[in-house]
C-alpha cells in the first residue's frame, strides 16, 4: 500500500516561549493534517514564522513596514507580511510493502505542492529538491519516483545511480494527491481555530499567511 503525507521541516523550538510548541529531532518531518496537537500546530507556525522572518535594517525590512511592538506580532511579522512564504517541506511517499521512502529535497517547499499535477495532468515530470535529488516521472500509466536521481559529474542525467524508486499507477497518484490536499485543508482548518485561540490579535492574518504558504485558498 502506498501512502502520502504532507510535511514540515522542523526541528526543536528550544526556548520559545511566545506560544506551547512540541520537542522535535533537528530536521525531523512534521505530518500537517486535522489531527495534530495544539503544540504541534505551535511548532509548525513557529517554524513558519522563524523561516520567513526578515533581517531588521534591510531593504526588504524596509519594504515590510515597520515591526510590530508586541512581541507575538513582531516575531510574526515576516511571515505575515511575506506575499509568497517559504515552507521548507513538501509530499513524502511510503510504500509500505518494500519499505521504500520518496522524501523531499533540500530547497523544495510545501507551496510547490500542486507541482505534482504537472506529473499527473502535465508535462509529466517534476523535480522536488535536491541533495537527495528527488523526481517524479510520468512513464506510459506509471508514476516513478526515484529518490537521488541526481546528475553525473558532468551534469547529464543519471539513470544508473542507486536510489529509492516507487513506481504507481497514475490514477493512484491522483487519489493520494487529492488526500494530501485534504490533509492540508484540515490542518489549515485547525490552524485557524488555533490562532483564535492563541493569539486573537492575529488570527486572520495568521489564517492567510498560512494558506499563503500552503498555495490554498483561506477557509471560510
């Protein structure tokens, strides 16, 4: 059986107190769906907000506006003001019967996430970061996902280097596809309801951000 699931790269918020957050492994993967904690929902906007902030004194600073007083405003104040936020992250790929894992690259984001429908309803190919490099080819009926498909010293493609493949119908793909876009309406859903919660001021423009990030429209 072959799973998908949409994550974040996270790792521990050691000594932010702004909000509860939860204790993860540096650079662990962080599963977005309707059913995480409230602490795990603090670790994602953390995340988020700590990724997309900006260096006070520059000129993109200078462009952002002033920073907020308040401190939950003003350590969010990147990410909400940032009009195309980065969510280091994407969509991981189980097979349980092999045991073999498609991962996300480095540099690839959550908010690239509708790049797959180019494999499925597109040019039938997408790439989704590197180091390990990772691509998803339309081959006939067939998805392949090979993880560290990666290129050879002289830049040409290399189809010999060892690596993860999964290979899946088509169909199949859509069908996770359409999953994980569930899992991260859900936990945008929660998101929203968690901000309302946590920090009032800011729910709103902490609901768009997010939705920003994850390339969705806000919830109504």
């Amino acid at each position: 059986m072959t799973s998908m699931r949409p994550v974040l790269e996270v790792f521990a918020p050691d000594g932010f107190t702004l909000w509860p957050t939860g204790g993860h492994e540096p650079y662990g993967h962080l599963t977005l769906n309707g059913r995480m904690t409230p602490a795990e929902v603090g670790t994602a906007l953390w995340r988020l907000a700590g990724y997309n902030d900006v260096e006070p004194g520059s000129a993109e600073a200078e462009e952002r506006g002033p920073r907020p007083a308040d401190p939950p405003g003003a350590f969010l104040h990147g990410l909400l003001t940032d009009p195309l936020p980065y969510a280091p992250g994407g969509l991981v790929v189980t097979d349980s019967v092999t045991g073999a894992v498609f991962e996300p690259g480095c540099c690839n984001g959550l908010e690239e996430w509708r790049g797959w429908l180019n494999v499925t309803d597109g040019s039938g190919t997408a790439w989704f970061g590197h180091d390990p490099d990772a691509r998803a080819e339309c081959v006939g009926r067939v998805v392949r996902l090979t993880q560290d498909a990666g290129n050879g010293e002289d830049g040409e493609d290399r189809e010999d280097r060892d690596g993860t493949v999964i290979e899946l119908p088509v169909d199949e793909l859509r069908r996770l596809l359409a999953g994980a876009e569930q899992d991260l309406r859900d936990f945008l859903a929660l998101a929203a309801g968690w901000a309302e919660r946590q920090l009032p001021g800011h729910a709103a423009a902490v609901t768009a951000a997010l939705a920003r990030a994850l390339d969705l429209e806000p919830p109504a």
